[in-house]
C-alpha cells in the first residue's frame, strides 16, 4: 500500500486538499497525488506518530 492509500484510509488524519504544479485539489476523494503534488493534511498532536510511521514506511 502506498503512501496517500494509508492517508486515505487513516480516520486519524484528514487529506484536506493536494496542490499541483496547474491547480489545487480541494477534494479529497477524486484526485490521486502523483509525485511532485503538496498534500495539505490535518493530523492532531496526539496522531502525529501516525503520520510520522507512514512516512518512514514510504
């Protein structure tokens, strides 16, 4: 599974919108990042280390 699947996935962090080179994606379901794209995401301290495993497990 890769990085945005465990995102999408994760109840405990929120993909608000992806900023591409051409626009911004506000929904969350429809738009697949690809590799250049921003991920703007909402991730409460507490969940952090979610996030933070994710990241190394790309």
């Amino acid at each position: 599974m890769n990085f945005f699947e465990n995102i999408k996935k994760s109840k405990e962090i929120k993909h608000i919108c992806t900023i591409s080179k051409e626009n911004i994606q506000l929904s969350n379901n429809d738009h697949i990042p690809v590799n250049n794209d921003v991920l703007v995401l909402l991730v409460e301290a507490k969940n952090s280390h979610i996030l933070e495993k994710y990241i190394n497990d790309y």
